[in-house]
C-alpha cells in the first residue's frame, strides 16, 4: 500500500504544469513583512482536500509553490513557481501588496547546467538542506521578533544571505529555494 501511495504521489508530481515568475519588487518599496505574510494567506486559498478517488487512484498530493532567490555572479534575482493553474491566484497575491511589482513569465533557469557538465567535471557543485527546529507554522508568525525594540523598524532576516550573495564571483551561482505548501492547520 505504502509503494502505491508513493507510486501515484510521484506520478501525480511530474503532471503539475508549473509556471514560474521572476519578480521585480522597487529598490524604495516599503512594505512590512506583514504584507509577505499575506501573500503566503492568499495562497493558502488553494488548499484542497481531496476525496477517496483522487488521493487514493489519482495520487493527488497538495501542490506546492516555491520561493526562490537566485544570485548570477552576485546579481540577485527573486522567483516563484506556481502550479499554471494557480498563476492566477499567484500574480493576484503579489500584486495586491506589491502594486509596483513586475512578474515576468521566464524559463526555468536551471536548465542552463546539465547532469553532463557535473559528470564531466566541468563545473562543480554542492548542494544541502535546512530543516526547521520548530513546526512548519512557526517561522511566519515569528516576524514580529524581528522587530528592532528600541529603533521601531523591522531587521531583515534574508538580509545576511542577500549580503553573501550579492559577493558571488562572475560564474559563481546560488540557489536558494523556499517550498511553500498550503496544509490542514493544526488545533491550535
């Protein structure tokens, strides 16, 4: 039973068409993190439950969006991919906090490094993943603890990474990805 859920989980995966959005935000934009905390409210409208005959014959699995910042050679861009059915509802949740933003439809920039070039030697890489001490709900509704007591301002918890990545060499890339996946809220 486990091997056909994860079967059909797998399968269902690799037919999501997804889009993905390079985002273009205005150096002056003075949003708050409340308002990226709303965008994640807004995508999690396209939690679904699924019935018997989806999760179990169809595989359905709830898809995820994902957050991504990118540095070419220190030149940081940010990204989202979204289900193409859910673009809609993507764009719509950007442009509601960020009115002066642009999403530009972009091919996947990954492409660009083929499993031939790692296997030739001809570049190198080297890859890892951050688990979260606490639930998956906790790091969001932390954002009030990034709030500078005394000054009155929000510090910036990416700003650390976006330093380390706006010094990348010319043909030095870093990808960081963030999965965002709407799910049942716990009895809190």
């Amino acid at each position: 039973l486990k091997g056909w859920i994860f079967w059909i989980q797998e399968k269902f995966k690799h037919h999501v068409p997804h889009k993905l959005y390079r985002i273009e935000v205005p150096q002056n934009n003075e949003q708050s993190m409340k308002a990226v905390e709303q965008i994640f409210v807004q995508l999690y409208g396209t939690y679904n439950v699924p019935d018997w005959w989806e999760r179990w014959w169809q595989g359905f699995i709830q898809e995820e969006f994902s957050f991504e910042i990118v540095s070419d050679g220190g030149y940081v861009t940010y990204y989202v991919r979204t289900p193409t059915y859910y673009k809609e509802i993507a764009q719509a949740a950007f442009y509601a906090h960020y009115p002066d933003a642009i999403l530009t439809d972009v091919e996947d920039y990954t492409k660009e490094i083929t499993v031939d070039q790692i296997n030739d030697g001809k570049i190198k890489v080297w890859g890892s993943e951050m688990a979260l001490e606490n639930d998956d709900v906790q790091p969001i509704k932390t954002y009030p603890m990034f709030e500078h007591q005394i000054a009155q301002r929000a510090v910036d918890p990416f700003a650390y990474i976006l330093e380390f990545m706006s010094r990348m060499q010319p043909g030095e890339k870093l990808w960081y990805q963030i999965l965002a996946q709407p799910c049942d809220l716990p009895h809190l």
